[in-house]
C-alpha cells in the first residue's frame, strides 16, 4: 500500500467550519492598519518640522516614516492577497504570495528609507549647515514617539501572545514567526523609536554646538539603522519564499507523534515547509508494522492527522508514504534548527 495522502479541505478550518479568515490574521491587519495610519500622520508633521527648521535628521524621519507607511500598504496587500484560497492553480493557497509583497516592503524601507537618509546625511555633514525652530522639531518628535509608541505596543502585545501560544520567548518567536507582517511591523516600530531618540540627540547637539555635523551624523545613523530593519525583513522573506522548515521543537514534536502510532515502527525520513503565515506541510516517508493489514494503516493514518492537527492547527496538509525502513535508522530531517 503506498502513498498514503492525508489533506484536509483547503477551505475548512481545524472545527471544520468555513475558514475565512486564516488564524491570526484579523489580529495582524489590525496591527499594520494602526501602524500605516500612524506612520501616515507622522510623516506629514515631521516633514513640515524638517522643512520649516531645516533639520536633516528631521527630513530623514519625514522619509523614514513615508517609507513605513508604504511598507505597510505593502505588508495590508501581503495579508490579503496571501489569505485567499486555493483553487485548481494553486492547489496549496496563496500563502507564499504573502511573503513576495512582505520582499517588497523591504526592499522600499532600503531604497525610500535608508538611501534618502544617508544621503541627505553625507549631504548636510558636508556643508557642515545647521538649522533652526528647534521648538517645533522637538514637539513633532516627542508627538511622534508617543504615537510610534501606541503601534510598539499593540505590536508587541501579539508578539508576546503568539509566543505563549507557541510557549516560546517573544525573541524566539520574532526569530522563527511565518508571521512576516507582524514581525516587519515590530522591527519597523522598533527603529521608529530609536531613530526618533537618534533625531532629538542630533538636534539637541546641533543646537548646543551650532554644527550641522551632528545633524548629519544622526541622519546616517538613522539610515543606516533601516538598513537594519530592511536586510533583516528581506532575508527572512527570501527564506520563507524559498522553502523553510518548522522550527526544530515543532518537527521533533511531529514526528514524535507520528513515531508514537500503534502500528508505526521508525520515520526514515519526515519534511515540512511554511506554505503560508498560518500553513504548514508535512511530508513523511513511515516504516508501519510488517504485519499491519491496510485497515489498520488507515486507521492510524487518521489518527496520525487528528494528533498532527490537534497539537498545532496551522498544520493544513499531511502527506503520509508507507515505506520499508532500515533496521535501527530513523532519519529525520528538515527541521529548521534555530
């Protein structure tokens, strides 16, 4: 009996019910939604503060923070477009389309955030310029990192209950999340704060020393602190869309329950892959009992999704393949050991 297939409906949740909004997801469109409308305001004030003063480092937030409110348009089109279901094209969903438009967001916080801020930098430390209506510029950015803030913390908030969820650390977590949007929405808010911290220091020193060097400074700081943020996003990105495994406590988890079926002596072989932000494939070659008849296969083949789904719910489609193993081997590869 070979190649046994478990594959639930594409468009049936764990209950069974209709599942038209993938798991999390609600939670993380409203955590980029309040970002971009957040980031939107910001930048408008800061490049009014930037233009009125004159501050590099004050232009290079107003950039920053344009460049973060595209990225989350871009991270909103991700949830939506990669939540669609799968049909006869795309028989495993849409998921990985989320991870294309996420690509993209990162690449548009490099090019409209990072390259404006450093050059403008470079520019104002070469002219050794500095600005003026300090006032202004220090009430945008404290306007500002209150309402970065208020974004941090809903971000952070999903972050520390996906991770319980997970029962992981939130470090962790943000480190192996399929979860690009709420992580790019983490990273983002993170370097909002501290470029805004980055922006006063430079202002205040400017002003105290009548240099716009340290204007300058801050404002290569801060592009270079999206940088960051841009290659971090963009190589996670690119890892997901390539074809990553499940973390290694999860795989070993799999496959330990797999293992623990009655009539199931070894996994030569087991693989995963993120299909989506909330879906996961498994793929197995397993060595059943010489002596079990096909019913008994069948049956633990059920068993085996009912197990698989029950512990983690994103799991979407388990491919079961009956093979002969090799006395004393049970090779499990593909965990992603992080």
């Amino acid at each position: 009996m070979r190649g046994v297939t478990i594959a639930p409906e594409p468009d049936l949740a764990p209950t069974g019910l209709p599942d038209t909004e993938p798991r999390g997801e609600s939670e993380s469109v409203g955590t980029v939604v309040l970002a971009g409308l957040a980031n939107l305001v910001i930048a408008v004030a800061k490049l009014v503060a930037g233009l009125f003063s004159g501050s590099a480092a004050m232009l290079s937030e107003a950039a920053h923070s344009f460049a973060d409110t595209v990225t989350e348009v871009f991270l909103y089109v991700a949830l939506r477009r990669g939540g669609k279901p799968a049909d006869e094209e795309h028989p495993f969903g849409y998921g990985k389309e989320s991870y294309v438009w996420a690509f993209i967001a990162a690449l548009f916080t490099f090019v409209g955030g990072a390259g404006f801020s450093i050059y403008h930098g470079v520019i104002t430390i070469v002219e050794g310029e500095s600005g003026g209506a300090y006032l202004a510029s220090y009430l945008v950015l404290a306007v500002s990192f209150v309402a970065e803030g208020s974004s941090f913390l809903k971000a952070r908030r999903q972050v520390r209950d996906e991770s319980r969820r997970w029962r992981t650390t939130p470090t962790r977590f943000l480190r192996l999340t399929a979860d690009t949007t709420v992580k790019a929405v983490y990273f983002e808010d993170s370097a909002a704060l501290i470029g805004l911290l980055v922006a006063a220091a430079g202002l205040g020193l400017t002003q105290l020393t009548g240099s716009g060097v340290w204007d300058g400074l801050a404002s290569v700081v801060i592009g270079l602190l999206l940088l960051v943020v841009a290659f971090v996003l963009a190589s996670s990105n690119v890892s997901l869309l390539v074809g990553r495994a499940v973390p290694r406590r999860i795989h070993n988890q799999i496959a330990a329950d797999l293992r623990a079926l009655p009539v199931v002596t070894g996994i030569p072989t087991l693989l995963t892959m993120q299909i989506g932000p909330g879906d996961i494939l498994v793929a197995a070659k397993v060595d059943f009992d010489d002596e079990a008849l096909g019913k008994d296969i069948e049956a633990a083949s059920d068993e085996a999704e009912r197990r698989l789904r029950e512990r983690f719910p994103e799991i979407r489609y388990v491919f079961l393949d009956p093979t002969r193993g090799k006395p004393g081997r049970d090779h499990l590869d593909g965990g992603l050991d992080l």
